[in-house]
C-alpha cells in the first residue's frame, strides 16, 4: 500500500475533534486494503497523541458451526454469514458507553474464526475507526449502523491487485491454488459487485495503489 496521505489523517482528526466519541467506516471490497487503511489511521493518529481505537466488521463473522447449522460455510464472507445485529449493537456500544471498556471481537485469520473479547476501546474520547464490507449496503441493519458513523471512505484499488491478493491470502491460509482461485470467483467476486454497487453512497473515495 503506498503511504498514508497526511490530508487523511487531518481529515479522520478533524472528524474527531470536540466530540467525546465518533465513528468513521471504512469500506471496500475483498481485498482492497480497508484493514491496512484502518490501522495506519489508528497509528498515525496515535503519533499525534490523538485517541482512536479500531474495530473491525471481520469479529462478527458467524463461526463455522453456525454457518454449517444454516449452510452458509461454502458463502463465508457474504452479508448474511456476519452478525450485522450484533456488529450495530457493538457501534451504539462504542459510541455511548464512555466511561468504562468496551471489548469487542476480533477474526483470527489463521483460525479463520471469531475471538471473543479480543479487541478493547478504552474509556474517554475517542475516534473509532471501523472497517468492513457492508457499511454501506441497503439491507438491515447496515443503514442504520451507517447511520452511526460521521463519515463511510470508499478503498479502491485495481480488480487485478486486489484478486490477486485474495488468491494469495486463500493459499496463506491453507487452500491451494485451484481452490483459492474458485473461491475468489465464486464466492468473494459476487460480493465485491455488491459492495461496489453502493461506491457512490461514500463520503470519500481512497485509491490505493501497490
């Protein structure tokens, strides 16, 4: 990922500047940097002795015995393998509950599951950065989590960058080549249409290039 513009992180400053507590989504489709992007912006605004925090969309994946008891484990990753309900529970937690920790989930890649508790925002302000798919999606809940969040930026990167950081992080994880390659087309290919489908609901459109 090129480096992080500073124009970004006075905006995403801006944004939490004399609040106690705000949001700003960051979304894009599989594979296009959105977790590079939140955490460099949690970082760099961290340097600058600003308080931020991140919580990531990927905690609120279903876990694999759900997703067999509803057979959705060959669709993992599409809208309805996530706990949107419980993703908008954990924003309204985020913005409100000021005065103590909030935990929250995280995804182990390795695991390729859930982690309970494994992230924390403490007390006090605080600029929370949230990443995912589908902060911008039409279906419930997602308009009424977008409805939480100061501002959605939109990560772009070229399909052919990002479908081959996808083959490549399948085959990291333990699938081969031949399945890492369907997979993307059958299964990350459709959602990233769906999530391109809502770019221009975003505030922002971040190009990313290698």
């Amino acid at each position: 990922m090129t480096p992080l513009d500073p124009g970004l992180v006075d905006r995403a400053a801006a944004l939490g500047a004399g609040r106690t507590r705000t949001v700003l989504g960051i979304v894009g489709e599989p594979g296009s940097g959105k977790t590079t992007l939140a955490t460099a912006l949690v970082d760099a605004l961290a340097a600058r002795g600003l308080a931020a925090a991140w919580l990531p969309m990927d905690g609120f994946h279903l876990s694999d015995r759900s997703l067999e008891a509803i057979g959705r484990r060959d669709r993992k990753g599409a809208i309805d393998t996530f706990d949107g309900w419980g993703y908008l529970a954990a924003l309204r937690r985020a913005l409100e509950e000021i005065d103590h920790p909030v935990y929250l989930p995280g995804f182990e890649r390795v695991l390729e599951q859930p982690l309970a508790a494994d992230r924390v925002i403490p007390p006090g302000p605080a600029l929370v950065v949230t990443e995912g798919n589908y902060l911008l999606d039409e279906e419930a809940p997602w308009p009424v989590a977008r409805g939480l969040m100061a501002e959605v930026w939109y990560v772009e990167v070229a399909d052919a960058v990002r479908r081959a950081r996808l083959v490549e992080r399948h085959i990291r994880f333990g699938k081969t080549g031949r399945e890492a390659s369907a997979w993307v087309e059958a299964v990350d290919e459709p959602n990233a249409r769906r999530i391109r489908a809502r770019r221009a609901a975003a505030d922002l459109v971040v190009p990313v290039t290698e």
